[in-house]
C-alpha cells in the first residue's frame, strides 16, 4: 500500500488539511479582512548531527512535511497589532513599535518585530494569524518555523529585500537573544535553505551550505512525550561543553571549537567525567556527519550503522534520551528493511526517526503504536515524510 503522510492515532489518519488557504481562512474569520501576504517555513529532522551545530560542527537536517503558516496584513492607520494562533482562541495586542518579551508564544513572533526594527526597518501595526500541522514540543522546531515563517512573511509585507540565509540568521537571534533559548543555528537554516529531495549539509561554524541528495523516506515517531529546551538539561549540556572546550584549549589553544576536537585528544586530556563524556559524543558525531554525507553522495543510501552509533553515544555519552525513545530504536531494528534508528531533536523526548525501505517503514507502523502504546500508556503519532522546501512566500495579494 503506498505511504499516504499524515498523523496516525489509534489507527486513524489525520490528514494534513493546514494549508496556505485555510491559514486565510482563519485570517478571515478572525479579523474580518484578507490578509496582504501568507508565508510559510517547515519542521525538520536531523538525519545525524545532533549537539553539534551550537559547538561549532556540521550538521545534515532535512525539511519535512509538517508546516507553519503566518498570515499577515498591514493596519497603518490602527494603534496596536494583533496576534492570534489557531489553538488560542484570544488574539494578543501590542505595539510594534514598543516590543517587550512577555514569556508567551507570541515572543517567536514579536522577536522578528523587534529584529526589523533594530535594523531600521519601519514597521506598520499588523495583524498577523498563525496556523500549523507541526506539532509543539515533539523536537521538530516548531519555534524555528513560526520564526521563519514571520520573517518571510514580514519581509514581503514591507519589501524589505534579504536572503534566506540573513533572514535565517535574524531568526537564530531572536531564538538566542530574544526568546532565550541557546541553540546553535541548524533549525534556522534548515527552516530557510532546505530543498525537496535534498539534506542540507551545514558546517555551523563557517556557514556554508551544500545540498545533498536525499531521496529515501523518513519514518518520524513522535513518542508522545513534550519536552521544553527551557526546563530541559540543553543550556547544562551547552555549558558542559563550554567548559570542556576551555580545558582542551589549556593545551591546544588554536582548537577552533570542540567539534574539531579529535576523540583521542579528548580521551588524551583527562577532563572531568561528564565533561569527557560530552566532547567525546560532541568530536565523533562530527566525523559520522561527514561519513554520511559521503555515503549519501556515493549511493544515495542512509548509512543504518551511522544512525544507531549516533543514538548510542547520544543515549550514553550525552545522556539525552529517554526510556521511550530508547524502546523505539531497539524495535525499529527488529524489522526486516528498516536500516537505521535514532533520536532526532534535542532529546529528553520528542521524536525518534528510522531510514529504510518504504514498504518496511509503512508496514512497521501500526504495530509499533500498539506496542508502544502498550508499554507506556501514552498515544504516539507517527508519519512518512521526505526532504521538502524551506521558507517560501505562499500567497500576496496586496
């Protein structure tokens, strides 16, 4: 039976239906009024790369079919704006000109606002209705989709000119500085540069990009279990890592950040215990990045073992993995045609992706439901995908 993409609960499809029309519909519905530009950016899973993006390493993210959409429209004459979500019924009001971080969703919004406005952009009170299939807290980045999605759109309401990659780097800013969550630069390029059928291989240190051929599909299993980068262990794994970087620069002070780091200097140095467990994991999913990439270019096929080294050292190195996530790659290998497992995302819940042939992958995914839904008395949600675009502008009418 061919994959159709969709959210399964207890065997019942949920189909996409979000799309750039009903995003205007809800603009509609709510403001009395069409919006001026509709603009959209996707979700993403990491094939492999994961804590290396923020110290420096390469990462291979691609786009999936999940989205976000932002509708907006201009209100020069209006003294405030408007912001609403299709899963918050009461819009919030503000002033463009005056944002403040109110700790609340709309803060990845109204942290773009006060990205343009730094930089001289003149902005018009705006209405603006978010609308998305991307679920929150599963370890997709939904935050760097709404991101990008406003940038986008914001962009073409005010004709303010830039490319994808600035616009991606604004929206990092505002995740970093505005919001407050430190994270590396990966969800907010892959939000922007991803194309269809391709990964996007990220060097986040230098910035360069590079597509690479991905074509297989993508078995995304969301465990069912939130998790939040703020109330999570990721700024103590990122501090972990400043301080092993500090140490290893005792005796190699040219080392550039702790991805370039060799495991055997690592192990060769004697850091603390956790320490050493952090730059271990940080040093060698940098090199199976790269080992990836050339597989993929070879033979456009997912290196399994590569998957299931990286969710090792992630479960035991970086100790970001939990119970559920764990079961579903050890049940992932037990099917015929599935070739590699792994948590996908930040960990400490979300999402555990598995690569392998398409037959295999649809045929696994019931029972793995049932199973798991078994074993831990939680509905999980899982869906096929492949590599889709990035941020684009889906409707104008002004």
């Amino acid at each position: 039976m061919p994959w159709r993409p969709g959210w399964y609960i207890s065997g019942i499809i949920l189909p996409p239906h979000m799309n750039a029309s009903s995003a205007r519909q809800f603009f509609s519905r709510t403001f009395g009024a069409e919006p001026d530009v509709v603009g959209s950016a996707p979700g993403r899973v990491n094939l492999i790369g994961e804590h290396t993006d923020y110290n420096g390493g390469q990462v291979l993210p691609i786009a999936i079919d999940r989205r976000t959409w932002v509708a907006m429209r201009a209100r020069p004459d209006a003294a405030g704006s408007r912001i609403v979500s299709h899963d918050q019924a009461t819009p919030a009001t503000l002033d463009v000109s005056a944002i403040e971080k109110s700790g609340e969703w709309w803060d990845y919004v109204t942290g773009i606002f006060a990205a343009f406005e730094s930089r001289g952009v003149r902005l018009p009170q705006v209405d603006v209705a978010v609308a998305s299939n991307l679920p929150v807290g599963s370890g997709l980045s939904s935050s760097a989709a709404l991101e990008m999605a406003t940038a986008v759109t914001l962009a073409a309401l005010v004709e303010y000119e830039q490319p994808l990659k600035e616009l991606a780097l604004i929206a990092w800013r505002v995740e970093t500085q505005f919001v407050g969550v430190s994270c590396g630069v990966m969800d907010q390029f892959a939000a922007a540069l991803c194309r269809q059928g391709r990964a996007l291989h990220l060097w986040c240190d230098s910035l360069d990009t590079e597509q690479v051929p991905m074509t297989e599909a993508v078995l995304i299993f969301d465990t069912n279990l939130p998790r939040s980068l703020r109330a999570s262990q990721f700024n103590e794994r990122q501090r972990e890592c400043q301080e092993a970087l500090a140490l290893l620069r005792r005796t190699s002070p040219e080392l550039p950040n702790l991805a370039a780091a060799k495991p055997s200097a690592v192990r060769a140095a004697r850091l603390p215990a956790n320490l050493e467990k952090r730059a271990i994991h940080v040093a060698e999913e940098n090199l199976r990045v790269a080992e990836l990439v050339e597989t993929l270019e070879q033979s456009g096929k997912v290196s399994g073992d590569l998957l299931y080294q990286s969710h090792e050292s992630l479960r035991t190195l970086y100790e970001c993995s939990t119970p559920e996530l764990d079961w579903f790659v050890a049940e992932a290998r037990r099917i015929g045609g599935v070739r590699g497992a792994r948590l996908t995302g930040a960990g400490w819940g979300g999402c555990a992706i598995a690569v392998g042939e398409l037959q295999a992958l649809d045929g696994a995914q019931a029972r793995l439901r049932a199973d798991y839904e078994r074993e831990f008395r939680r509905e999980p949600r899982t869906w096929l995908t492949h590599a889709e675009s990035g941020a684009r502008i889906d409707d104008v009418t002004r």
